[in-house]
C-alpha cells in the first residue's frame, strides 16, 4: 500500500509468489468487497499486525463485505495479521429471480466461494454481520468443497440476527480450525459456527468457545449432517434458548464418519430446554476423556440424547452439572459422575493468586505476549511461550476458583 494506497491495487498489480506488505492503518472501498484476492497465490499480511491494521467495512454510510475468495484460492493464499470489522455483504442474486430475497447475505467479514481454500492467519474477525455467516460464510450454490485454514483467529461479536452461524457458516466445507476463539457471537442456529451436509466435517483443534448465543439450538456449534473432529476444545458459558447450551447436533451425514470431541471442556452452559452442554438429535458422537461441569438445562444438564442418539462416552467426568448429567441412551466405559468436582487444580489460570481467574490475569498474559523463554510470567502451558494457547487456558477458566 505504499506503493499502491489501496490494498485491492497492489493484489491486482501482484503475481504468483509475491508478498503484499501492508502497513499500519484503516482500508476501506467503494467496491462491495474491500479486498478481493481474485485467485492471487499471494502471502497479504500486516507488518504491525490487527491491532493497528484494520479492514473496515463502514464508511459511515455504507457497510460492505471484508474479503471475497472466488477464484479457486488455495492454501498458496495467506492472508495474515488483519482486523477485518463492522463489514456486511451486498446482496447476492442465489436463485436468480432478480428479486431481494431476505436470505440472500453470505460471510460479512469474508466469503470463500468457487472452490477457494485460503489460509487465515493470526486475523481478527469483530462485529461483522449477515444472514449466513457473520464473521465468515464457506459455501456457494455449485456445491464446491471450500475449505479454508484457519490458524490463532479469533470472532468476536459478529451475528446473523435470525440467520444461522454467528460467527462461520459451513456447507460443505472441510475447513480446519487451529487454536481460534469465537466470543459473543450471536445467531439462531450456532451461536458460534453452523456446519451443515456431507462434505461438511471440520477439523476443530485448541479452540475455545465462550458466551455465544442461540435464539434457537446451539449456544457455540449447530452441525447437521456433519462429522466435526475436535481435539482439546473448550466450551465455556455458551447459551441457547432451546437445546444444546454449546453444542446440539443432528442427523449423521455418514455412516463411516461421527462427530468425536476428545480431551473437549465444557464448563458452565445453559440451554432452556434440553441440554445443557450437547444435545444428540438422531446422531451418535464419540466422547473421550472431555470434562462435564455445571452444565444446566431442564432435562440433560451435560447431555440430552433423543430420537435414536446413542453416543459413545469413554473416561469422561461429569460434576455438578443439572438437574442431572445424561438424559437418553449411552454407551461406553470408565467415566466418572460425581456430585463435586475436584479442586485439586481449581485454578490453574489464577496467575496473581487472588482466588479468581479475572482481568489481572488476563493482563498478565497480554502484557507478556511473545515471550521466549524459561519462566515467562504466562506461560501455562509450560511451552516457554507466552501466545494464544496460554490465553485459552485463561479464558477456559474464567471466574471464581471452586
């Protein structure tokens, strides 16, 4: 931008293998998307990083789409370091009647349609909106397989007012997630992330789900005919005003693939009716070795398992969840119900000692942020980092210490 003041001049002007360095500053565009990557293997990334390089959608009058991926983007195309915020689509002709039809708003803060799989680094997706993804819609009406990477991103406060997937809708896709955070986002069906159809089976691994919202099911995730694989996720405080607090899930898309959540965390979620953590609708997940703690509903404070559900519970815990842990038919070994839990580790986030993982905490993390070495005040995870996965871990343990 130096060179070419808009971001989308120096994409057009670029070739295959090229770095667009983008200095410090807000962008914005008269066009419906602020930045394009028009199919470009490129590397656009942000030399002072999302704090101080902003895509705004807003100009104060109209609000537009953030970046569009529609050229058959591969993960050759990185997009890196960014603030992509207050973004919404312009409307987009899906059946071709010629007609605005309500629904059709696709991926405010980005859209990766035509086949395109790009890479999304260290990005910040905030208050962006739409009927089909708020934060980022992966789908198009060819039903290509658009699977981006997404690596240490985080969604705050993006919606869809009644649409569905607050944060990222997924259709299709076989998107990967890598230690990404979504807080407060805000839909009908998956507060957080909808994953819907066959094709459709993310890879979720260190995320970490907090105080998302559904009008209806899934307080953090909705999958229908979905088989998502997470490893060492967290879901904290996330609610729905009917079923699955954090999680429902319905229909399997395969008779191979299953949801499985192993090592997953879900602590502290509300569903009005049924429950409180996952609610199981005519599927039958794995759970391994995940921890089940004060979870509410009405029926099925951990899980509620209907309508042919019989999901597979290896070395699970479950404590103080309410009215009562599983509500439904399960099957497996070696899993713990125990009216308390255990406050051996109560706090392991609590790094000033004060007796509730809190704002101090979280400053401490923030202000030793990338450092390298033995000792570092932060590091939690014991890695001689101090980086998003420290944060999580922060995050996971919000609040009093039990």
């Amino acid at each position: 931008p130096g060179d070419f003041p808009p971001i989308q001049a120096a994409i057009d002007a670029s070739s295959e293998g090229d770095e667009i360095a983008v200095a410090p500053g807000i962008y914005g565009s008269s066009a419906d998307n602020v930045v394009d990557m028009k199919g470009r293997a490129v590397r656009l990334y942000a030399t002072g990083g999302p704090d101080v390089t902003i895509i705004d959608g807003n100009d104060g009058t109209v609000r537009r789409r953030g970046i569009l991926c529609r050229s058959g983007e591969t993960n050759a195309t990185v997009i890196e370091g960014f603030t992509i915020r207050n973004c919404a689509p312009s409307w987009y002709d899906w059946n071709g009647n010629g007609q605005v039809d309500g629904w059709e708003f696709f991926g405010g803060g980005m859209w990766n349609r035509g086949g395109s799989s790009p890479r999304v680094v260290d990005c910040r997706f905030e208050n962006n909106s739409a009927e089909y993804g708020g934060g980022m819609c992966n789908w198009d009406e060819d039903g290509n397989d658009n699977r981006p990477r997404l690596e240490n991103c985080t969604f705050t406060n993006n919606n869809v007012g009644f649409g569905i997937g607050g944060a990222i809708y997924a259709n299709g896709s076989w998107m990967e997630l890598y230690d990404c955070t979504f807080l407060g986002n805000r839909a009908s069906y998956g507060g957080a992330i909808t994953s819907m159809q066959q094709a459709s089976n993310p890879v979720l691994v260190r995320c970490h789900f907090q105080q998302n919202t559904a009008v209806l099911n899934g307080g953090a995730l909705y999958t229908e005919l979905s088989a998502p694989s997470q490893n060492r996720c967290t879901y904290v405080q996330n609610e729905a005003g009917r079923d699955g607090g954090a999680i429902f899930s319905a229909e399997p898309g395969s008779s191979v693939l299953v949801p499985t959540y192993v090592q997953c965390e879900f602590i502290g979620n509300l569903a009005a009716d049924e429950g409180g953590a996952v609610n199981n609708f005519s599927i039958s997940p794995s759970f391994v070795e995940c921890v089940f703690q004060d979870n509410v509903a009405i029926d099925g404070g951990a899980m509620y398992n209907w309508n042919g559900a019989n999901p597979s519970l290896l070395n699970n815990v479950f404590c103080q969840n309410g009215p009562d842990d599983i509500d439904g038919n399960w099957n497996g070994e070696g899993n713990q119900f125990n009216q308390t839990c255990d406050n051996d580790d109560a706090c392991p986030a609590d790094l000033d000692g004060d007796g509730e993982v809190g704002g101090a905490d979280l400053t401490i993390i923030l202000s030793n942020w990338g450092c390298v070495d033995q000792g570092c005040e932060g590091d939690l995870t014991g890695d001689d980092l101090v980086d998003g996965a420290d944060l999580t871990v922060v995050l996971s343990n919000w609040g009093g210490c039990r």
